[in-house]
C-alpha cells in the first residue's frame, strides 16, 4: 500500500497538472493587471507541457519522444509569452498603467 503511493505514476502528474491549470485560470480571471494574466496563462501552458510529457511516456514509454513534445510545446508557450510582454510593454508606453479598468476607463 505504501509503496504504490510512494511510486510517481501517471495520476501524480495528471493532480500536478490540473493543480497548475487551475491556479492559473484563477490567476486569469482574478486579476486585473495584465501583467498577472500573462504569467497566469504561461503557467498555464506550463501545465499543459507536463500533461502532454506524462501521456507521451505513459503511452509510448519512450523518454525521448515525450521530452521533444514537451520541449516543443515549452518554446512555443515561450515565444507567445515574449510576444505577449512586447504588447504589454507597448501599452504600458503609451498609458503609463498595465490595469484593464484603468485602461476601459480612459477610453470612455
């Protein structure tokens, strides 16, 4: 019983991830910073690498194919992240402030 417990099987990774996805859907729909939202869904994306790397070993048993997919998917979820900060930053330049209501409310 306990070493079934102690041993990392395919539910620990799939409880890790669901764990990271959820703190990162709270992050994005509590905040309000855009900041915050942005580190939110690259923990998001973080949570799907680990997903998507469990279910490659478990299913081909193959270390090798499942760490390509992953570190595929991580560049990817890198580069939409460093996109993501350049708009950030190109807002911030021209309102002085990276809060959505901020910004709705000079618009109006």
């Amino acid at each position: 019983m306990i070493n079934s417990l102690l041993t990392v099987g395919l539910a620990h990774f799939l409880v890790l991830s669901l764990i990271l996805f959820l703190t990162g859907l709270f992050g994005v729909l509590i905040s309000r910073n855009m900041l915050r939202t942005v580190m939110s869904l690259f923990i998001m994306s973080v949570s799907a690498v680990i997903n998507f790397t469990a279910f490659g070993y478990y299913c081909d048993n193959s270390m090798e194919n499942a760490n390509m997919i992953g570190v595929f998917i991580l560049i990817l979820s890198v580069i939409q992240t460093i996109i993501a900060l350049v708009i950030l930053y190109k807002i911030y330049q021209a309102n002085e402030y990276l809060d959505t209501e901020k910004i709705k409310d000079k618009e109006n």
